[in-house]
C-alpha cells in the first residue's frame, strides 16, 4: 500500500543557522498510528509545523496522499487536520460556532449533521452553546480537536495532545484517537507521555537532536530493545553473590536475598537455566521467583542518552 505521509530527507535550517531537522525520512500508512517520542526541543513540533505547510522546509520532499506540500499545497493541507500544542480560541465565540467555522474555512460546504456528530464524538454536545472562555482546559483540547475533525482530514497531527490534562481525560482522549484511527484516519502525534505511546501507537518514532533515532512497531521494539530481568527471592539474604554464580548480569539486591539476572530475550541462550542450577547446587533456597520486562521509558531513556553520548 502506498504511504499516506512521506517524508523525504527533511531540514530545516531556521534563520540563523540553527538546525532543528537533519535529514528526517518516514513513511506512514493510510489508517496507522504513529507516536513520535522525543525530549524538549527535538524537533517534534518543528517537523509537524513543516508537514502542515506552517513552516517552509529547507530542504526535502513531503507529500500527504501523494500531493506534495509545496507544489500541491491546497490539495495536500486539505487532508490534513491539526491539533496545536497551544489552545489558540476565541475566547467569546460560542463553541458550535468555532467548530463551524474551521470547517468554511477549508471551503467545505456547511453540514449541521457532521459538526454535530464531531460534537457528539467529543462529549461537547451538551456544551456546543457555550463561549470558549466557559470551558475548562481539558474541553478546549477537545474544541480544538473538533475544529481540526471538521473538515474531515484523512491525516490528524496531535501536538501534545494531553500535556496538562488530568489522568482520566487522557484516558478519554486515547478512546477518542483510537475511535477516529477505526474511521481510518491516520494519526501522527507527539508525546512526552511514554505511556500515552505504550497505550495507543501502532508504531514509535524516537526523535533527538533534529534527527529520527528509530522507528519501529511498538511490540516489536519493545521484544526488541527491551531487557528482561529475572529476580530471585532467597529464602536467607547473602553478604556477597557466591563465587560460583558470579557472571556478568548478575546483582545481589535488596536486603542481600534478591539476586538480580538480566538477559537478551532474543538471545540463542538466556542462561536462566544455569543460574537456576548454579543456584540450587550452591545450596540456596528460593522463596519467590519474578520476571520483569523493561518499560518503553526504560528503552527510550536508553535511546536518548546513547544518542547523546
Ligand atoms: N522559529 C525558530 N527560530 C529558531 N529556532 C527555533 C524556532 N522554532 C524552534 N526553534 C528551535 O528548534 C528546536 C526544535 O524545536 P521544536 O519546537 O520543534 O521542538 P519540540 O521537539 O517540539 O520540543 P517541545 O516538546 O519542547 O515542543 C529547538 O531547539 C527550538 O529552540
């Protein structure tokens, strides 16, 4: 199936000389979820803002259902829908208005039928009479993706869409991401929540320094890169690990009674059953066994600092 969104050896240079992307290429499918990870300054938003035709690229070629963003550009930013980082509404304007509006403004003609099925999606419904200044933060995310829906873009940018709202909003958010990727609408956000890219991608971007680490599907990044540990609970806590088990991976925990493995899942022997036997021919007794496989933070921290160093 052809790519959605491509992007092709993107940079940007902003006045000045800084050089915010270096050569970004990525392809996303029609109908997929991508989360793009990376700390503050990135390039996250920088990338987006140039997909959307906000900023012009330096260099490089991007096209959204194959019409490129600089010699196609109506074409292309009519499929695309935008949820900014910052809440940028008219505070006195009535909600339903808002809405409306977005849509006009994309030439569309007006459907009373689609903005209140946004509305409703969105849990504004109820709400659609009231001025923008009325309604709390977590409803302005929403407004502001209701504007982005009401032109019925096939591509959905989410900037940070649940920075600063509460726990169960961003639970509600991942509902509606997930209910719009049914509709097909294929999804690109960014997010320092490892958690929020945990919950809902189908795929991970990790992006630093202007430049894209790696992208891969999430399960298969996280079989990939992801340590997996064993701890071992002995029944008597230890002064030091018994010459006979030391190896490398191996840590004496705790109060002295958790020995602590890690090893390559992926690798041709994990060595859990030596350790398991080393330990049972030094004469230790076990009293509870665990493993654990490490987080998308672990992996992405992990990432991050390599790239740096
Ligand atoms: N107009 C500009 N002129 C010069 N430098 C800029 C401009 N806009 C952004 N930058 C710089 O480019 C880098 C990337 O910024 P960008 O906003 O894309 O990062 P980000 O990954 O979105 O970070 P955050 O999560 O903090 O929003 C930063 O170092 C920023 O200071």
């Amino acid at each position: 199936m052809s790519a959605m969104l491509s992007i092709r050896d993107l940079r940007k240079t902003y006045d000045g000389g800084f050089q915010a992307l270096k050569g970004v290429t990525l392809e996303i499918r029609e109908g997929e979820i991508i989360a793009l990870l990376g700390p503050n300054g990135a390039g996250k938003t920088t990338l987006i803002s140039t997909v959307c035709g906000i900023t012009t690229p330096t260099s490089g070629k991007v096209t959204v259902g194959g019409h490129d963003i600089l010699t196609d550009f109506r074409a292309a930013r009519a499929l695309i829908g935008l949820v900014p980082q910052e809440v940028s509404l008219e505070p006195f304007e009535k909600v339903i208005k808002t809405v409306r509006f977005s849509r006009g403004l994309f030439g569309h003609r007006r459907d009373e039928a689609l903005i209140e099925k946004i509305l409703r999606r969105l849990s504004l419904w109820d709400k659609r009479n009231a001025q923008i200044k009325e309604l709390s933060g977590g409803m302005k995310r929403r407004v502001l993706i209701a504007k982005a829906l009401a032109h019925e873009p096939r591509v959905l940018f989410l900037d940070e869409p649940t920075a600063g709202v509460d726990v169960e909003l961003r639970k509600d958010m991942w509902g509606i991401v997930a209910d719009l990727k049914a509709d097909g609408v294929t999804i690109i956000l960014t997010t320092h929540y490892i958690e929020e890219a945990e919950a809902i991608a189908d795929r991970i971007g990790v992006i630093n320094g202007g430049e894209l680490l790696l992208v891969e599907d999430k399960d298969r990044l996280m079989t990939r890169l992801g340590k997996k540990r064993i701890e071992v609970h002995l029944s008597e806590p230890l002064d030091a690990i018994p010459p006979a088990l030391a190896q490398p991976g191996l840590s004496l925990e705790g109060e002295g009674d958790v020995l602590m493995f890690e090893y390559d899942t992926q690798a041709e022997r994990t060595g859990i059953t030596k350790l398991l036997n080393d330990i049972a021919g030094a004469g230790l007794v076990l009293r509870d066994l665990s493993t654990r496989q490490s987080s998308l933070e672990e992996i992405f921290v992990d990432l991050v600092t390599e790239g740096r160093s």
